[in-house]
C-alpha cells in the first residue's frame, strides 16, 4: 500500500482562526504524538495526543504550517509546509480537451466526469487521474450529452484520460481513440500500484487507435469499428423505435459491436503503455466479430446493450497484493477476469462466468457497479457484484436471487450483527417478489430484511445519522421510511432526501450527506437536514446522479475532501473540512476496503466509500492496519 507523507492542510476554522490537520498513519510508531508549528515557532503548549488536527486561533490567511512527528520525547519526522488555504479548498488547473464533430455532424464538447486518485511518481502525495466525457456543445453541462448509455444509439466523441499533480501539472493525457464508445458503462479504469514498486498504474480496456501518454498509438490507428448505420430487430423500448406495425428496432449508427479489445497497463508516471492483453471475455467469446444473432445468445440482446456493460475494480485476492478485476456484463450474462500486474507481466489470475454449468443461479444479479470487501473473514478480498458475491479464488461464493440493482454499499453496517452487510436498491420487482431495497449478510447473501416496492428503486444508501440507534441508518428510493439497520422503522421522521453520496465531514462521528455542490447534516431531533457547505461556483458530474468528481480522505486527518469542478471546466476544486474532531483515526486511505473502494469508485454508477470497520455512534477504536507501505515517503 502506499507509503503516504503527513498530508497537513490548513483551511480557516469553522469558529475563527485555521485549522490544520494531518494524517494519523499505520506505519506510525505506537504513542506517537505530534506538535505544531506557525512560520517556524511552536504554537501547542504540549505534545498532542488526541485528534490529527489543532485550530490556532491566532493564525491568519498568511500563516504557514508544519507538524512535527514525536515518539518517544524526539522529533522524528516533519510535515511538508501547509499554507492556508483562504478559500476552503485547493484550486487545481486542468486542460479541457477540444471540442469536435461526430461524423453525423453533432458538435461537442468536453465536462470533467469522474476521477481516481493515487501515487504515481511515489512521493507520497496523490495525484488526480482524471475522466473527461464529450457532452453537447451548448452549455450548461446539463445539456443532453453526447456520452451514450448502452441503450442508445449515436456517434460519441473520444474518451480522454488525464494525469495532474496537486499543483496542476498535466502527467500525461490519454486519448481513448474513436473504437472505445463514451458513456457511464463503458470506461472503467483503476489506478493502483499493482507491482509494488511505490508507483502507481493504470489498467482499462482499450481498442485499436487508443493513444498512450507517450502519443503511440495501440494496434491499428486506421480501423473504425464503430457502425454507420442499420438496424437490429429489438424487444426493448428504451432506445429503441417503435415500428408502425408495433415492431422495436434498435438503432446501430455509431455503436461497437466488433473489433478487438484489449486490457491495458499504463506507466503511472508517464502514460506509456506497458502491456496488453486480449480483454477476457471477447465480446464474441471466442470472436472479435459476433453476428447478432451470437450476441443475443450469448448476452441477452444483438445490439450490444448488454454486452457492453463493463464494471472494473482492485482487490487483495491473495491478502497480500493487489489484484485487477475487470468485469463485462450483469444482466443475462455476468462474467469476471483477475488480472495480475507483476515483473512485468500482466497474467490472468482467473475467471469467472455466469453461463458455466453450475453457476446459472448467478446471472441477471449484478449491478451497476461492484464492491470490494473481505466478506468472510479469511484475510481474502470477495468481489461483492451486486446480488451475488465471488470469492477470492474466482468462485461463485453467492447469489441471492434479488437481481439487478443501481446501488448498493457495503461494509459494517449493523454492528449487533457478525461481520459485515450489504444493502442496496433493486429494480427487477417482478423477479425479485417484490422487494426494492434490502439488507444483506455480505458473508452468505441471506437477506437480513427487506422493504416492498411496487416500481424500480433507483436508489437506496445506509449511514450513521442518528446515534440513538446503533448501525447505519438505511433508506431508499422506494418509500418515505427510514430505517434501523436492523430494519425498523424510525417513527416521526421522514427519510432524508438525499441519496447520492455520503461524506465523513465534521467533527463527530455520524456521517454527513451529499447532493449536488452541498454537503448537509441529518437532525435527528427535527427529521430535517442543514448545509455544512455549499461549494457556490463548483458543479457536481454524473448527470441525474450528481455525485463528485471523486470523494476520498486525500490528506489532512480521516475526514474526507471532496472534488468538484467548476463550470468553465478550467479547475477542480478540492474542499476540506474547516471543523476540529477529537476523534483520533488513522488514515482511512490505510484501511484495504476503503482504499480499493476509491479505486472503483469512478465505475459506473459511483457509491460512496466504506472502510472495513465500523465508524459511526458509539464505535470501538479499529485496530491498526498492518501494511506494507511502499514509496519514497516511507
């Protein structure tokens, strides 16, 4: 795992004066304390012992920041200096791409989508791997985009993938090229130091006529496998057109449904490519060029709907190092491939698939996105992939028959409970029985209970907000109820309205909400929520879904930052908490859950980030992570 520096940030105090904060790390000796110093004196009266943060109510805009590492009455370690940050949050340039033309002359241009965060160059700060989405060139960004879900039709304009330091250095910029279509399910990239050698790469499917960060270009740069027209009879209505004679079609102008596809491994440092392999599975399996007829066979349609829904994520499968899982389909059809990225090699560790005699009762029961957590306690990582979970070892470990759904979260939820949970929305009633959210046993897939819902739940998440129940409260979109986590009603309140995002942002240990450019804070007393922050002048990304460019505890102590952009699309805007915290944490980023949970966070649908413990009212003191930290910082 990443061998992290300090991280101290100093923002004004919520109540006067700057708060600086800095990170609590695994690799800290036990009993370690901390001073802090403004423009070179001491300002603690003591060593501090408690909480990573300390508010110097005599700081100013122009003060500057060290903290100092004690252990055992000496000064081991200092802090690089933090300046303050006026605003609340770091400004970071960014290069919008240029705008283009589709060949069906549909102008676009470029919105800062989604973002990942890691090590590249080894110094213990992270840098930001940035998505850029084509979007219609008439703004505001809420304009229709030209990014395409699955089930629609149309030319889409390149995917680009970009580097930038903290300080808004451009790394490098990766052109995906005009065979890898733009949408929320086709690119999924993970970034993680897969070969241990204190730096950071990036692994995503790529195609013919992708251009590294180095401007070579992968396989054939003349091949177009994007479809110029025609259509495909159909039985789906969303994207498709209704005939005369009450007949659907599917549209194929500008989708992929041939060509070669492969997994990628990029220099983390300087975009150059430095493996591939073919994808596993072929969207043919066994062919780059499936009829339609093979498609709908072997994925549930001839159009590529559901073929081309792509899920990607990072997991410990041997306990010790990371692995690449990348994954393609979850409705008719799931199928999933480990990868290793070792010595300089990239080999496939194993796969997995719906379809294998034995594992019929897994398809149709993924998600719109994955999770990663060690499910049933052996020191493995599972892929948690919607209603169904694989064990480290590429085996079906359960599928709980509830099918597909657009969110879901995973983690410590119910502490009266062994182990962990998963909760989540569901959206197929009429296979499921009629359920719309449940809670599940993450070890064995039981549903713990349930929530009726008569249509499509769209959105369910489970937080602490209220400490006079112990666990993680739990709502969704399917009713006005929000529950226990043991599933009982709370009387006298309505469910919160947001259902987004979730943040760990003030002082306590409840958990905080997210929507759009806000962040705001249950009452339980009242049933109602305020605004913490409104980050006037940033914009939130994923259309509908209106979640950030990436939520993370990126420095300062557990708490997390969030990232937005602006509008003109010139910046991202990193916020920090201006609120102390007693609370003493290390680094959520040290905890394996959470820290592979920022890895596949830009996957499709993002949801929220959780560590491996519980952390909310009335939680116990997690023991510290035992990691191997590599890099320089160490």
């Amino acid at each position: 795992m990443e061998a992290l520096d300090r991280g101290a940030v100093a923002v004004p105090a919520k109540d006067g004066g700057n708060l600086v904060s800095w990170r609590l790390l695994a690799t800290d000796a036990p009993g370690v304390t901390f001073d802090v110093f403004r423009d070179g004196v001491k300002i603690t009266p003591h060593p501090l012992t408690g909480g990573t943060d300390f508010v110097d109510t005599g700081g100013t805009p122009a003060s500057t920041y060290v903290v100092r590492t004690r252990v055992g009455g000496r000064y081991v370690g200092a802090s690089k200096p933090a300046v303050v940050w006026k605003d609340g949050y770091l400004s970071i340039p960014i290069q919008q791409p240029p705008g283009g033309t589709t060949p069906a002359g549909e102008a676009f241009t470029y919105t800062a989508h989604e973002a990942s965060v890691a090590d590249l160059d080894g110094d213990g700060r992270y840098e930001i791997i940035l998505k850029w989405d084509p979007v219609g060139a008439q703004r505001p960004v809420t304009s229709p985009s030209n990014a395409k879900d699955n089930a629609f039709d149309g030319y889409t304009g390149p995917v680009y993938i970009d580097a930038y330091t903290q300080d808004g250095k451009r790394l490098w910029r990766i052109d995906m090229g005009r065979n890898i279509r733009a949408g929320a399910h086709y690119t999924q990239f993970q970034v993680y130091d897969y070969d241990g050698d204190g730096r950071a790469e990036m692994a995503v499917r790529t195609s013919d006529g992708t251009i590294d960060g180095t401007g070579k270009v992968l396989g054939d740069p003349k091949a177009d496998w994007r479809e110029t027209g025609g259509e495909r009879t159909s039985t789906d209505r969303t994207g498709g057109k209704v005939q005369p004679d009450g007949s659907i079609v599917a549209p194929l102008q500008g989708r992929i449904l041939k060509g070669p596809e492969y997994l990628t491994i990029f220099d983390g440092l300087t975009g150059k490519a430095l493996a591939s392999a073919p994808y596993w599975p072929q969207r043919g399996m066994g062919t780059d060029a499936p009829t339609g007829e093979q498609l709908k066979e072997i994925w549930g349609d001839n159009y590529g709907n559901r073929s081309d829904r792509f899920l990607a994520g990072t997991a410990y499968l041997d306990g010790e190092r990371p692995s690449i899982v990348m994954a393609r389909g979850y409705y008719a059809r799931s199928t999933l491939a480990a990868w290793d990225w070792r010595d300089g090699k990239l080999t496939r560790r194993w796969t997995f698939d719906s379809a294998t005699p034995g594992n019929e009762t897994f398809g149709d029961n993924g998600n719109h996105q994955l999770s990663v957590a060690d499910v049933d306690g052996d020191g493995k990582d599972e892929i948690v992939y919607g209603s169904m979970a694989i064990d480290d070892d590429g085996k079906g470990l359960w599928s709980s028959g509830l099918h597909h759904g657009d969110a879901m979260i995973v983690g410590d939820l119910d502490p009266t409970h062994p182990g962990l949970e998963k909760f989540g929305a569901h959206e197929e009633i009429r296979k499921n029985g009629g359920i719309g959210s449940a809670m599940l046993d993450a070890r064995t897939g039981k549903v713990l209970w349930s929530t009726p819902a008569d249509t499509d739940t769209g959105r369910a998440v489970a937080a602490d907000i209220d400490p006079r129940f112990p666990g993680a409260e739990a709502w969704a979109s399917n009713g006005d109820t929000l529950y226990t986590a043991q599933g009982k009603p709370i009387p006298g309140v309505r469910r919160p309205r947001e259902m987004s995002f979730l943040v760990w942002w003030d002082g306590d240990d409840l958990r905080e909400l997210y929507d759009r450019n806000r962040i705001t804070k249950w009452d339980w007393t009242t049933g109602k929520t305020h605004t913490l922050l409104e980050a006037t002048g940033a914009t939130a990304t994923g259309g509908t879904k209106n979640i950030p460019v990436v939520s993370a505890d990126l420095f300062g102590d557990w708490r997390e930052e969030v990232v937005w952009h602006t509008p003109d699309e010139k910046f991202l805007r990193i916020y920090t908490t201006p609120y102390p915290t007693d609370r003493r944490l290390v680094t959520l980023m040290h905890d394996a859950q959470y820290r592979v949970a920022i890895a596949w966070q830009n996957t499709a649908y993002n949801q929220p980030p959780q560590p491996s413990f519980e952390l909310g009212a009335g939680m116990k003191t997690p023991p510290v992570p035992k990691i191997v930290a590599r890099g320089s910082a160490r």
